[in-house]
C-alpha cells in the first residue's frame, strides 16, 4: 500500500482487510486528543495518497478517497484502541504496530447543498432573521424614545426630564 500506484480501486477491492502499518514517525508527528491528525489518521494518509478527510475515533475509522467521490468507513479495531488510541492520547508512547481494518463499507459523498449540516444551518439562519427585531435608524431618534415614552404608563414622565428638548 505504500506505493502511490494503489488506486482507490485497489482500497475498494480490499474493504475486509486494509492493513496500516503505524509507524514511529506517524507517532511522533501526531496531535494528541485529534481525531484529525493522529497517529493513525497520519499513517493512512501515508499508506492511502488518495484519502482525504481522515477522520479516527473509538468507534470508526473513516476517510473519503478524492479520485473516486465515496467515503470509507471501518469499524476501529479494538487492538487499534488498546495499543495506540488509548495511549496515544494519555500523553504515552504506543510502539509502532500494524492494524488491520476490516468490514469496511463504502458510500457516496454528500457535499451537496442538501446535507443534513446545510439544512440545519439554512433553518437557524430563518429562525434568527424571524427572531430579530432591529429597530431601524428612525425608530432610535430622540423623538421616537419620547413619543414611546409617553405611550408607555410605567415610564410616564419621569422619563421626560431626561429626554433633550428639541
């Protein structure tokens, strides 16, 4: 896997047994506590030139492959969690190893404008805008706070003695 000569063909075919060698330097390199830039994240991004997007949890192992538009998602092995992740982000240092991912499943990528993010983010947008009362620029002049203030019973004229004369 190390060659870059490995399509995405190749990752596709092999889905039930990927193997990722996790060297020291992917090690070294790694961000602890980032599931974007870990040691393993690192070492697939070595082992898989394509794989863009790399993300690793405790629960899954998932990258998209830039010249085939799908995303890859594996299970994250338990040997995976007990010898690298766990360690790896208590602040101690994994030996290098070799995971196997396995039971890998294969789906499109969503980077439309419908996705479940767009969507959501679109309906906050519409419920600020509907929330949002700004006043306009003639609302907040001199005479309109005093003409509020006189409309208002618990403000009354006691308010009038600050207002500016015009």
């Amino acid at each position: 896997m190390a060659s870059s000569s490995k399509t995405s063909e190749y990752i596709i075919e092999h889905l039930n047994n990927l193997r990722v060698p996790i060297s020291q330097a992917d090690i070294d390199e790694g961000i602890r506590v980032n599931q974007f830039n870990c040691a393993i994240t690192r070492a697939i991004q070595r082992q898989v030139p394509s794989a863009v997007r790399v993300k690793v949890n405790s629960k899954a192992i998932a990258f998209s492959l830039e010249d085939s538009d799908v995303r890859v998602t594996f299970p994250t092995p338990q040997e995976a969690i007990d010898e690298v992740i766990k360690p790896f982000d208590r602040n101690e240092n994994p030996k290098p190893t070799v995971i196997r991912l396995k039971g890998g499943k294969v789906r499109d990528r969503d980077h439309d404008s419908d996705s479940r993010k767009a969507r959501k983010k679109r309906e906050w947008m519409r419920k600020e805008s509907r929330q949002r009362d700004w006043p306009s620029n003639t609302q907040n002049t001199p005479e309109a706070r005093k003409e509020r203030a006189l409309k208002n019973p618990h403000v009354g004229h006691e308010y009038l003695r600050f207002c500016p004369d015009k």
